[in-house]
C-alpha cells in the first residue's frame, strides 16, 4: 500500500511520498511519466501540480528530494514544493520552529527553515546567470543577465533569462490580463532559445517593491504559483533594475517575499505551505513493479530526527548482500503474515496518527 500526503503552496500543489528510509521501491524512485501523469491527472488520478519524493541522503544532508512535474518530466528544482516537503517532514517528525533542513536536489543544496508562524523561509541557493547554465541560448546583455528579443506572432517581446537550478524566463508586460496568455506560454516554454524548454512568467511591475506574475511552467502549464519563478522574477527584475532586493512577489495563489541581497549570494523566499490530506493509493494506481527486488513498500523501522546524520544501516546505496538478504526476507514474511486487512490498518493508523499529532501540534 503506497501511502502519500497532498501539500500545497499557494495553491501549487504536490503529492508527497516518504522514502527517506529506502522503503519505496523502485517503481516508484524511479517512476514511469505516464504512471506520474496518471497519479497526477485530477480526473482519473488524485489530482497535483507534481509528485515530491523525500529520498536517503546521497552524501551529508538531511534527505534527497526528486520532484516530477504533472507531464511526468523530472524538474530540477521546485520552490512551492520545498516548502511543502519541509512542512511535511515538521507535520510527520513533530519539529519545532527553528528547525532547518540541508535537502539534496539537482540544483544544490537548498535550506529551508520553519518560521515560528508555521511559514517556510528558504535559501535557494545563488541565481544562475551563465546562459549554458540556465540553459539558454540567449547571450547575456547590457543588464547582466541573458536577454533577447522574441518574435510571437509579430509580437516583440522583450525576456530575460535566469536559472534557480530550473530555468525561466521574464517578459515584463504592461496588462497580465489582456496578453495571450496561453499562446505565448506555451510558445515560449518550447522555444528554441531555451534547449531544455522553460517556465514562464509574465511579470507586472507595480512598484520597486511589489511584483506580480502569472506562470506557465514547463510540464505542467498554468499554476496558480511557482516559488522557483518568483525569486527568478526577483533576480531579473533587480538586475533590468525595476525592484529593490526585496519585493512581494504576487502571484494568482497568493503572495511570496523574495529577497537577493547585495545581488550576490542566495535568494531567499518566505511563504506558506499546508498539508491538505493523507491518503492510499488503491491497488488499482500503484505503479506496476517494476523488478522482482521491486515487492512494494517495507516497514521504517527507525524514527527520524533533522541535522543528525540520516544515513540509517541497510539505507547507503552500498547495501550489503547479507543486509539485501535480510530485508528481502523481512518483506516475504511480512507479506506471508499480514492479511490485506491488517495492512490496511497499519496504513490508516499511521495516517490517523500523523493527522492527531498535526491537530495537537495547531493546538499547543
Ligand atoms: O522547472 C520546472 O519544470 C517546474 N515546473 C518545476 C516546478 C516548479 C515549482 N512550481 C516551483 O514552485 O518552483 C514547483
């Protein structure tokens, strides 16, 4: 039984799965884009902007987060989702404000911290300015950054590039409500100039100190947010030199305070994350097993706290033979003994479990 959380941020939401014990199989940490878009389709599935997968740490970090968009693809980075996995680990380990996380992802290490008003501040890590580090083929002009002109259509836009592990591009325009918004989003998230396709955010300047955008991400088209895009919108719009270093950034979710510093260093984003709810996936969605190592989740056998060193015995990827023995046979005579029933209690009162102490923890 695949258990899993939906978290949202503004309105960006994900599905959650905890493997940070190596108890997902590779079905699932390795997952099919056609089982992902299913999982993800708010019809036929449970319905999510994305899937988040909590991993074991690859080198000295708390956990490894992969995260794929609602198409399936593999995003690099996710600013929304951070939150939420952070929210989610504070929701199922009972971590005070105050706590900070080191969590591995293609893009770096990224840090988020829970703010004593339950929001999520982040280190993003520094922008990426470099266009072959974005990627992007547009060169880097006057302003610093990569920027160009795009023809749509006969439209020329003005766009500037910048990478936080994923990439994006800004087209500042006067009316986020008269543009062509889909046509232009879904043009521009495919353009040759971007080889491995793009975000898109068309930004509104309000004033030095309040922004706002409307997102068409890539593998997953309108959002009502993207954390990611917001403190690249920040960047670009620092360096084009049409924000301070700290702004609202507002976006059709809800609003997001980024921050670049002294235009150098990293950006940091403030902003909420909620759980919404617990649930199982029905034998009918799970992801078809994939390898006969592949038998489905196991027990976690150890409780989990931040900041100490994660890597539990049997979960570094040098798992012994004996230890690969040793669980293999664990899975067999768990399957052997538990009835269905059984383990469809332990799923709910683990659930049930999670949900009590998300209620005592609001209430203390
Ligand atoms: O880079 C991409 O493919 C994005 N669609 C990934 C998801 C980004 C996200 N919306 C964010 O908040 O940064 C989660």
């Amino acid at each position: 039984m695949f258990q899993f959380s939906k978290y949202q941020g503004l309105g960006n939401d994900f599905l959650i799965m905890d493997g940070r014990l190596g108890q997902l199989p590779d079905s699932v940490t390795h997952p099919d884009a056609a089982w992902v878009q299913l999982l993800c389709n708010r019809h036929f599935g449970v319905g999510a902007d994305g899937l988040i997968l909590a991993l074991p740490p690859e080198a000295n970090a708390d956990l490894r987060m992969r995260i794929f968009n609602a198409d399936g693809s593999e995003a690099e980075m996710c600013g929304n989702g951070i939150r939420c996995l952070a929210r989610f680990l504070a929701d199922s380990d009972g971590n005070p404000p105050g706590t900070r996380w080191a969590i591995e992802t293609p893009a770096g290490l990224i840090r988020p911290e829970l703010q004593p008003d339950g929001q999520l501040r982040v280190d993003m890590g520094s922008p990426f300015l470099i266009p072959d580090q974005i990627p992007t083929t547009l060169s880097i002009g006057p302003c610093g950054l990569p920027e160009g002109e795009v023809d749509l259509n006969g439209h020329q836009l003005e766009v500037a590039a910048v990478g936080m592990g994923n990439p994006h591009v800004i087209v500042p325009v006067d009316d986020l409500q008269t543009i062509p918004f889909v046509h232009w989003g879904e043009s521009l998230e495919v353009h040759p100039f971007f080889p491995a396709k793009t975000n898109v955010h068309f930004l509104k300047v309000h004033d030095r100190n309040h922004l706002e955008i409307r997102v068409w991400e890539r593998g997953a088209g309108p959002t009502l947010a993207c954390g990611t895009g917001a403190c690249a919108t920040l960047v670009a719009a620092v360096l084009l030199g049409l924000a301070d270093e700290l702004a609202e950034v507002k976006l059709p979710g809800g609003s997001l305070l980024v921050s670049w510093t002294g235009r150098t260093g990293p950006v940091l984003m403030t902003g909420p994350a909620m759980a919404v709810f617990d649930g199982v996936i029905t034998p009918e969605l799970a992801p078809v097993l994939s390898t006969a190592k592949d038998s489905g989740p196991t027990q976690p056998s150890e409780e989990l706290t931040p900041d100490s060193d994660q890597r539990q015995p049997g979960v570094d990827s040098d798992v012994s033979a004996e230890d690969e023995a040793a669980a293999l046979a664990k899975v067999a005579s768990f399957l052997e003994n538990t009835s269905l029933d059984s383990m469809l209690n332990l799923a709910s009162e683990s659930l049930e479990e999670r949900t009590r102490a998300r209620y005592e923890r609001d209430r203390t």
